[in-house]
C-alpha cells in the first residue's frame, strides 16, 4: 500500500475555503438528484457520496469539513423539498457538519501517513461520528413527528453511515494525491 501525505500547513487559506464551498455545493446536489437506491421514497436516500463531509474535512480541515458537511445539507434538504428550518438549520446541518469537523480535526494529511492502520481509524471515527449524527437527527425527526426514533436510526444509518464508513478511508490516499497535482504549492489548511 502506497502512503500520502501533504506538506506542512503555510500558504493562504482562500484556496480550502472556496474549494469546501464548491464541495458542499456539490454535495448538496449530489444527494438531492445522484442517489439511485430510494430507502424510503422521497425522504430517505442511499446518500451515496455521504463520504464528502469527512474527506473534505481530512484534506482541507476541520473547519472546511464544517462547512461542507453543514452546507451541503441545507443545499440538499432546499433542492430535495425537505428544508425544516429548526431540524435543518440546526440539528441536520450542525451534525452533519460534525461529519466533517471530527475527522478533520483528527487527521491532518502533513503529520498523518495514510497506511492501513490510519485508513482504519478513520473508518472508526466515521462509524463513531455517524452513529452520533444519526442519533441526534433522529431524536429530532421524532421530536418533530415526522419519524419514529428507532426507524428513522435505521434507514439514517444505511443511509449515511455505510457510505462514510467505506467511502472516506477508500478515496483519502487518490484524493490527497490530486490535491497535491492541483495544488503543488502548499496552503492553510481551514
């Protein structure tokens, strides 16, 4: 297995702020139309690139993560028709951005070397993170009425967590490596 890392945070940091703003764009789209497997039709997708949050927050930074995880949600949630300002705004958007934020906080691409053993603990931190995510939102989906507690734990953790459990240590190391193509010189990360 091939190990990545980034060089030494320095540089400005407009270049991971703007591009965690194209990521949660692009996630926000992404879950409102790109998700083909329907668990509960017109509410509840297989978030395929629920991966976004993490990865942007491991290469970017943990307040980039933030801002991918929490925009991309309300992008999401205004395009997908289920925008519920006190869920949305508040719960959704802040635990879903914890997706972002945790990971980013925990591993930083110019002091982490991407082997087997560090691609594993960011599976783990992915499950720990989404179990929390998907229990708060939970809770407030059936504070709300709009869901039973233990069903909406269900379908959010299929929904959310598998693919962030997979997909964030899967595409880490090819994704830190066209970072550094696209982005020779190093910046802050934010």
């Amino acid at each position: 297995m091939t190990t990545q890392t980034l060089p030494k945070d320095s540089g400005s940091s407009l270049f991971p702020l703007v591009l965690s703003i194209v990521a949660a764009a692009a996630t926000g789209v992404l879950w409102a139309y790109a998700n083909p497997i329907q668990l509960v039709p017109g509410v509840i997708q297989w978030r395929i690139f629920a991966f976004l949050p993490p990865l942007i927050g491991i290469l970017l930074g943990w307040k980039s993560g933030f801002i991918c995880g929490y925009l991309g949600t309300i992008v999401w949630s205004l395009l997908a028709g289920t925008f519920i300002p006190a869920h949305s705004l508040i719960v959704d958007g802040i635990m879903v951005g914890l997706t972002g934020l945790v990971p980013g906080l925990l591993f930083n691409p110019a002091t982490t070397t991407f082997d087997k053993s560090a691609l594993v603990r960011i599976a783990l931190v992915c499950l720990v993170v989404g179990l929390v995510m998907v229990a708060a939102v939970s809770a407030s989906l059936a504070f709300l009425g709009i869901f039973p507690f233990w069903w909406a734990v269900g379908y959010l953790g299929l929904s959310d967590i598998v693919p962030m459990l997979i997909g964030t240590p899967l595409l880490v190391v090819p994704a830190l490596k066209i970072l550094n193509a696209a982005h020779p010189a190093s910046f802050k990360r934010f």
